[in-house]
C-alpha cells in the first residue's frame, strides 16, 4: 500500500480518521462506532462479529488465529491422507506450503495456470488460492470458482488477505476464509481472522485448543476434562493481546464504511495508474509495474513501494488521493 515514510512529506499522505473529506465520503450514514467497554476491550468477540460481516457470515462461524498460515495449517492437518489440492502457479506459499508439508500423508498439491484453476476446481478434493494475488494484484474469478465447486465436494480455501478491506464483496459459501489483519483490514501483526463452513467447522480437529478457544476462559485454565466453545471459537489461538486490540479499532471502522464507495476509489486511482503507465486495465488496487527501475526512485519521494516478482509493486488503499498518485507518477 502507499504509505509516507517518516521522513517523507507528511501532508501529502494522510492517515485513516472519521475527518477528512474521503472518509466522510464512505462512512454509511447510518452507522455509528462506539468505545469498546467490558469484555469488548480484553476479548475477540466484537472483532469476530466486524470481520464476519466483511465476508458476510454470522460471528458463531468465525475463529481468530495467529497468521494465515496457521489458520491454513489446521486445515492442512484435518483432511483426509490422500488428499488431491489444486493451488493457483506462483501462490503466495502460506496458502500452499503447509499442505505441501503433508506429503507424507499422500496429500498431493497441483498447480494451475489462472483461469484453468476456477474451472477445473470441482476436480479436486480441496482447492486453495488468493481471492487476490499479493505478487501483482490478479483477482481470482470467483464467479466461476463457485460455479466450478457448486455441484462437488470439494473444500474451498481461500486467502483474502489482499481484498477483505477494500473488496465489496460476499462469499459466505467458501469453506475458508481467511484473512491477516495487518494488510487491509488496518490492523497489526499476530492476528488473523477465518471464517469456516458448517462442514468445515466439522471436519477441523482442533490441534491449537487452549483456554481461550473454550466457552469460558475463566472456568478453563486447568485441568480436564476438554471443554471447548460448541461453534468456531474452539480452533481460536491464543491471542496477541495488543494485536487483537488493534483490530478492536480497526474493523468497527472498516465495517461501518461504505465498500463500494471504498472500492471505487482505490480501483479509481490504481486505473488511473494504469492508464499513465500504458498498464492493461486490472480490477484491483495493487499494482505492478515492469520496469528496469528499482525502487529507490519511489523510497526517495517517500512512497513505500515493494519489489515482488521482478517488478514494483504498489497499492492503493482507502486513505490515499489523488495527490499520492500524482506524486508516483513523478518519482516514476
């Protein structure tokens, strides 16, 4: 995303507030973000209630883990030895990795190409991908991944780290959906949120349990017999307390804002990015840009920008503007 460097010129590039003229742009009229009192403030529970609404699921679906690939890992461990998944070529590897690393349990991962993935979905026992890839924004087409998986079996996993946030979009008919809190959804490092199916919730063992994942945490700090919520709360992992109390601020905000007013204007500038760098047209805030170039040229006008995958890689997100974008333009 860009973002001012502490050095970098500082009114150019403004934080996410309820002030400023973008924010008061999104902000749904009928929506109000109180103080967290009480439990609120030591607990998960209000968190899982904004970050199932992002996907649109109810909060008795929701788990909160540590990263994606935890929340990965245990679906990873829980499917059957035998296991056919098929995995997007050059996924971001905490989507593929921890069910490569069930090979020993005849667990087989098959990459394919864009396009080829979403249809032949319904071929595979369990499907993985990105809804949006973090190397150079592609969206996955997830239209036809429903279509392809409607009529199967098949689990679908999917990472929203890369569009839960700005991405008005529902998908509460994946079996997973996992998302980390700190790209997005403006949180910090440590937590994560997934939201699992009713079959899924089934199916999953709880290899993470602790007191936290229990229907009271209190009354569970020791001894047994297993006592664990009776819905997605008992895969929880242990909290990191100040992360899950970043994302206590951050996702009634995000939750309150108006989706298709954010994702029109993150698209907005990334097109218009496009546009100016002759870039074919993409419908997602992330952009890559081919270039010889490093990107010292963009660090030096105090724009964060990341080298992935042989290009530079910028992004768009709720509180940039126009004179963001015209900044870029010039350091390019």
């Amino acid at each position: 995303m860009i973002t001012q460097s502490v050095e970098g010129r500082g009114d150019l590039l403004r934080a996410s507030t309820h002030s400023g003229a973008m924010s008061s742009a999104i902000l749904a009229e009928d929506s109000s973000v109180s103080e967290p009192t009480g439990r609120e403030k030591g607990g998960p529970e209000p968190r899982r209630r904004r970050s199932g609404a992002l996907v649109g699921v109810d909060a008795s679906g929701v788990m909160s883990g540590s990263s994606v690939s935890s929340v990965v890992g245990l679906v990873a461990a829980s499917i059957p030895d035998g296991s056919r998944v098929a995995t997007v070529g050059g996924e971001f590897t905490s989507v593929t990795f921890p069910f490569a690393a069930q090979g020993a349990r005849d667990i087989t991962v098959t990459e394919l190409p864009r396009g080829r993935f979403e249809a032949a979905a319904g071929d595979f026992d369990v499907v993985a991908a990105s809804l949006v890839q973090s190397s150079d924004g592609s969206v996955l087409d997830v239209d036809v991944l429903r279509r392809s998986v409607a009529e199967s079996a098949t689990i679908t996993v999917l990472d929203a780290s890369q569009g839960l946030g700005w991405m008005d979009i529902e998908i509460p008919w994946a079996d997973v959906v996992v998302a980390a809190g700190y790209k997005w959804l403006l949180g910090a490092r440590g937590v994560a949120w997934a939201s699992l199916s009713r079959r899924m919730s089934e199916a999953l063992v709880p290899h993470a349990a602790n007191p936290y994942a229990s229907n009271d945490l209190w009354s569970s700090l020791y001894g047994l017999p297993l006592r664990l919520a009776g819905d997605a709360r008992r895969f929880d992992a242990s909290p990191a307390w100040l992360s899950v109390l970043a994302a206590g601020r951050a996702l009634p905000w995000l939750a309150a804002l108006d989706r298709t007013a954010v994702e029109a204007h993150v698209l907005g500038l990334a097109s218009r990015l496009r546009d100016e760098l002759g870039l074919a047209p993409a419908a997602s805030p992330i952009v890559a840009i081919p270039t010889s170039r490093t990107i010292d040229a963009p660090h030096r006008a105090g724009i964060r920008a990341s080298g992935r995958a042989g290009a530079v890689r910028v992004g768009f997100d709720l509180y940039n503007t126009q004179s963001d974008l015209e900044l870029l333009l010039e350091a390019l």
